[in-house]
C-alpha cells in the first residue's frame, strides 16, 4: 500500500518550483502534461505516492496550490499543465494584493482564509488511504511563502500530528542586496517555525544556485525558471525511493530516520550531480564511476548551500550522509565505495557517534 504525500506549494517561488517538480514527475514516470498515462505499468513504480487516479483514468498531482497574487498561478492555469492539476485545488486570495513581501501581512491573511485552506488540505487528505505526510515549497524571505507558509506549517503541527512535516525551503541571496528591507525578519520569523514546526527541512539558498547555475550550467545570468529546474531536480531525486521502493528507505519515515538522529538536528544540505540544463546545449556527461560520484557529492560546488568551506570540501563535520544513486549499478561497487571513503576521511564525521554513512541505488 502507497504511503501517500501531500506537497503544499506556497508564494510565488513555491509554485514555480512545484510546477517544474510535477513536471520532471510527470516525464518519469510516462504521465502526459494532461495526466493522461502512456508508459507501460511496472510493479516498482509506485506513482500512487503523489499522484491518484481520478474516475476518468487521468493521475492528478496531490498538490495544493496556495498564493496571495494571481500571477504565477495564472501562468500555470495557461500553461501546457492546465489540465493536469484539480483546480479545486487551488487557493488564491480574492483581492489578489499579494502580501507586500511582509511576514506579518502574509500570516494575517492566511489566518483570515484557514477555513478555505484547512478545508482543501482536510479534502485531499481524507482522499488518501495512508496518508504518510507533508511537502512544503516555499521561500523563505518573502510574504507569502514565509507568512503563510509559517501559518500552514502550525495548521498541520496541531491537526496532523502524527504526519511528517517535510520542507524544500530556499534561502535569500547572501551575496546581494536585496529590495526587500524586511527580508531577515522575514526570514527569522519563519525559521522559528521551521525548527519547530517541521520534521525534516532540506534547506537550498539562492546564492547556491545562481553559482551552479553559472559554474556548472555555464549560464550567465540564470533565470528564476533555471534555478527552480535545479531545486525541483533535487526534490524528485530525493523523492526517488518513495517511488521506486527497495527494501530500505522506501516511506518518508525511513528516509528522515536515517539521516537525522535527534530530532533538533533536522535541517538537511543536498548536493546533486551531474547536472544538465533542460534546454537544447545539454551538458555533455561522462561516464563515472560510483566512488567518483559519491567523492563528487561532497564537494563544495555541488552543494545546495553556501556554507564556509576549506579548500574545495565543506568546512564543518557530517552526522550521517544517504547517498542517493539513480541508474544500473552494481551494489558491490556502492558497498566498495563507502568502504574506499570511510579508509581515505573523505567524509568528516562527528567523533561522538558512529560515522553513518549509507547508499540506495
């Protein structure tokens, strides 16, 4: 029985990044951007995770699509995924104002409209077998996404307590100046919640991705729509053994078991590669080796995040790392792997636990 998961996609970064996480879903697993399934039906593929199947045959994302301003929501209701989505779904605030970039204006409104917005989540979950948990997309720093978001995020704490609570937040740019003055209340504001509120957050930072984004796309100026293509890569590699399960890491609860041994210390880094753009000038990748894969993860380039870093790994120790290996691999080179990078401290780990270092192809 599928482990069902919810994602909410709150504010216009949310929304943007969802819509490209559905869309990399929908190209993986055969589904057609009308929901219309055209690939073949495989026993590993449990698609049922974030998608169900409505009366005529069409799969529909178990998404919830939340904004206070109509604009990005309306760019996907006249997107080629029009027809792909419930759009009773979809929460978007009568006045269409938006909230000003401020986290007060935000959770205000979101607090005026929970009836509206608890009803839709109440809906989709009373629609699910075994409902397992919670995604959340949003951004961090500004009003929609930090305020409502954080109301969204004390909503399921008190009415679901006994599901995972999982959020993709992306973190401001530290580089840059930004013209929203408010910005680091926002973001103190909603990190509380964070903390407190969430299970497990898998935290991303602009700054990170306009580097790779530059560095390892060759992109001078990255779009918000390249920068989102990343985040929503990482989210459905990370979602790849909820979907394709194997004997471990195969529910949300094992994934943020393994990696998160008290349940303060729930704030994930991700690191990806290859990475390749969705446009025509692909990045040419080579064939690896698995230990090259694995040593690459580690460095600083291909993290998510923008941490202090001594030379080209991060600076700072591990408390346990899951690496998350997509194609034909043979489990003998995964096992020669983490042997070869525990022997060489390639991975700094914690001296007051075990080094919990895993793989799952």
């Amino acid at each position: 029985m599928p482990r069902e998961i919810i994602t909410l996609q709150v504010g216009q970064c949310g929304n943007q990044i969802g819509a490209e996480f559905w869309n990399q879903l929908c190209s993986e697993h055969g589904i057609a951007k009308d929901g219309i399934f055209l690939g073949a039906e495989s026993v590993g593929d449990r698609k049922d995770v974030f998608f169900y199947q409505a009366d005529d045959q069409h799969y529909v994302p178990r998404a919830l699509m939340l904004d206070l301003e109509p604009r990005v929501i309306n760019s996907i209701q006249n997107s080629d995924q029009r027809q792909l989505y419930n759009h009773e779904n979809i929460f978007l605030s009568p006045h269409g104002g938006g909230a000003g970039n401020n986290w007060a204006s935000g959770y205000t409104q979101a607090e005026n409209f929970q009836d509206e917005i608890l009803d839709m989540i109440d809906r989709e979950a009373e629609g699910s077998d075994s409902l397992e948990g919670f995604v959340l997309c949003h951004s961090i720093a500004g009003g929609t996404g930090s305020g409502m978001g954080s109301f969204i995020l004390e909503a399921l704490n008190e009415r679901y307590s006994k599901q995972i609570v999982q959020a993709y937040s992306v973190f401001p740019n530290q580089t840059e100046s930004s013209d929203v003055v408010v910005q680091p209340y926002n973001s103190i504001l909603t990190l509380k919640r964070l903390m407190l509120q969430c299970d497990c957050v898998v935290a991303l930072d602009n700054t990170a991705l306009d580097r790779i984004a530059a560095d390892r796309l060759h992109v001078d100026t990255p779009t918000f729509a390249q920068t989102n293509s990343l985040v929503s890569t990482v989210m459905a590699a990370s979602t790849t053994t909820l979907r394709y399960p194997g004997y471990m890491n195969n529910d949300l609860v094992g994934l943020i078991a393994s990696l998160i041994p008290t349940p303060k210390c729930h704030f994930l880094v991700t690191g990806y590669t290859p990475f390749s753009t969705t446009s025509e000038n692909r990045t040419i990748v080579r064939k690896t080796t698995v230990l090259d894969v694995m040593r690459r993860l580690l460095q600083t380039k291909n993290i998510m995040i923008s941490p202090e870093q001594t030379g080209k790994m991060l600076q700072g120790k591990f408390i346990s790392i899951l690496n998350i290996i997509q194609g034909d691999v043979e489990p003998t080179q995964v096992h020669k792997s983490l042997q070869r990078i525990r022997e060489r401290k390639l991975a700094n780990f914690i001296e007051w636990a075990p080094a919990n270092m895993q793989a799952r192809v």
